[in-house]
C-alpha cells in the first residue's frame, strides 16, 4: 500500500519509483553508436545519483535496432548490485530465451492496442501478439523473473488516432489471469492528456485491482508532466523517464522522447514527493552524456544555471 500525502482532495503519494529507461528507450534511435564502456559508465552515474530501476537494454534483432546489438555483453559485464532493479524489454520467444540465458531478473512484455501499430512494430494483429505476450508471461514467471505487463498506445495511436479504452481493458484483463507483477500503460505516441490519463487510470485499477500500475509516458504534445501529475493524483508510484528527456518509437513517425528524468524529479522534489535520486548527481551525469552524444538534450532543468534545479 502507498502511503499518501496532501489534501485529501489532491491526494500524492509520498514516494514515486523512477524507471530509468536511456539505456534502452533513450538511445535506440540515436545515430551515435554508445559503445558498451560508455553505457556502463553512464549506468555507474545513475546508480551514484539513486536511480533504483534501470532498464538496461531489449533483446531485439540488431540489425533492426544496432544500439541494442551489445545486450548480451552488457549484461555479462554488469554489476548486479543490492536494492537495483535491473529490466530489460523482450520482444518473442528468441529474445526471452537471450534474456533467461543472461539471467535477468525483470521483464517488459507488451502489446500495442493499435492495430496498425502492431503490425509495425512486430509483424503481429493484436490478437497475435496478445496471445504471444501471454505464452511469454507465463514461460518468464516460470524462470523466476519478475514481469511488467504493458499496453503500448494506450492513450491513443499516431496513426489510428483514439483508441478504445475497452480494446485496452481486454488487454490488462488478459494479462490479470498470469498474475504479472506490474501492469504499465505507455504513452508510445504521446496522445495522452490528463482528463483522459486520469479516466483511463481509474478504469485500469479496476480491472487490475491492488496490482502495482506504472506509465510510460512520451512528451511529443508537450503533456508528458501534466500527465504525469494527473497520474500521481490518481495514486500512480511507479513511472518511466528518461535521462535528457531522450527517447521515442522508431515505428511512429514525430514520436518524441520520454519525459526527462530530471525534469521529472525536480517537480517531484519541490511537490515534497520523494524518489531517493540526488538531482545534482543526475544533472552531472545528464550533462557527461550529453557531451558524449554531441547534441542538447530536451530536458529543461539541464540548461538552466546551475542546473536551476530545486531539490525541496
């Protein structure tokens, strides 16, 4: 159970766990090879700064994604550490199989609930790969991993525009009958807005009950934060940034990234919202890859003096 702080009209929660997604959803799309030094250095600077949940790579074709061509050899070299929860995202029976052979402990596994979307990004209608998703649950939990459950497009797709909220609903209901440890609603095409997040939300809980809910939330409209804030009144804990604010779907054309980690904890801080992250540390290590990428970085807090950031 979260324990809550505010107005009961506004209820927060007083904790939010950070999902650190760059080394996967951050950089996939990016033309700067990271080689594999480079991205444990920068997994070492969120560790330092108090990132708790990492995403460290997808175990996908690296011809389709070459930045993710590494993946065995980052998990080998990993250092498996105490209370850091280490995820990868896996996408078919091959890639759980890599994943169980590299012995990783948490699994993302999600269908899109568009169906153009899905034929994109797997080849597979959602029913397909739905029923895919479900062998895949179950064969992890099986192996001992922990699973995350999630539904891409959830708040709506760039190409088929809304998408039912019941075509969602199926979804997570499917999921319910193999108990995952956490269901997440991402934002692939960054549609969402917060009267819907929060309609969305409220009708997910009831279907998912007491099981932990996580969003993954991109920034194309410029809502990302707003929605977040409408899913922390909702009793959300659990979201997924990105350092720099890098990131989005290479099978949907002006995906932006994902909201930026450091922005995201900055609001949080000064909302007396606690995430156990040092945000002086994650500016530092934002700005040392920044430099690496040779590009600025979406995130706002990064460019302001003295990082402008505010850690109450």
């Amino acid at each position: 159970m979260v324990s809550m702080t505010g107005k009961k009209e506004n209820m927060l929660p007083a904790s939010v766990a950070i999902h650190e997604v760059v080394l996967r959803d951050g950089i996939q799309n990016e033309p700067v090879p990271v080689p594999t030094d480079r991205k444990l250095d920068l997994l070492d600077g969120l560790v330092r700064s108090g990132v708790g949940r990492i995403e460290l790579s997808s175990f996908v074709n690296p011809r389709l994604v070459p930045q993710m061509a590494d993946a065995e050899a980052l998990w080998e070299r990993v250092e498996r550490r105490p209370g850091l929860l280490l995820s990868a995202l896996v996408l078919g029976e091959k890639s759980l199989e890599r994943a169980i052979r590299c012995r990783v402990p948490h699994v993302g596994i999600f269908v899109s609930a568009s169906e153009t979307h899905s034929l994109r990004n797997s080849n597979r209608t959602v029913a397909e790969a739905a029923g895919e998703a479900l062998r895949l649950i179950d064969r992890a939990r099986s192996r001992g991993m922990q699973v995350r459950a999630g539904v891409m497009n959830a708040f709506g797709c760039a190409y088929e525009g809304a998408v039912p909220v019941d075509r969602v609903l199926g979804l997570v209901d499917r999921f319910m009958t193999l108990s995952p440890d956490e269901i997440c609603l991402a934002d692939t095409s960054g549609m969402g807005y917060p009267a819907q997040v929060g309609e969305v939300i409220a009708r997910v809980r009831a279907v998912a009950g007491d099981v932990s809910l996580s969003l993954h939330l991109h920034n194309t409209r410029g809502l990302g934060l707003a929605n977040l804030w409408e899913a922390l009144r909702r009793g959300v804990a659990i979201f997924d940034t990105s350092l720099g604010g890098l990131g989005g779907c290479p099978f949907i054309p002006g995906a932006k990234g994902n909201i930026a980690t450091e922005d995201t904890v900055h609001m949080l801080h000064l909302s007396h919202v606690a995430t156990g992250i040092r945000l002086e540390s994650l500016v530092e290590a934002s700005r040392s890859f920044e430099s690496f990428m040779k590009k600025e970085f979406p995130a706002m807090i990064l460019h302001l003096p003295d990082s402008g950031a505010c850690e109450s």
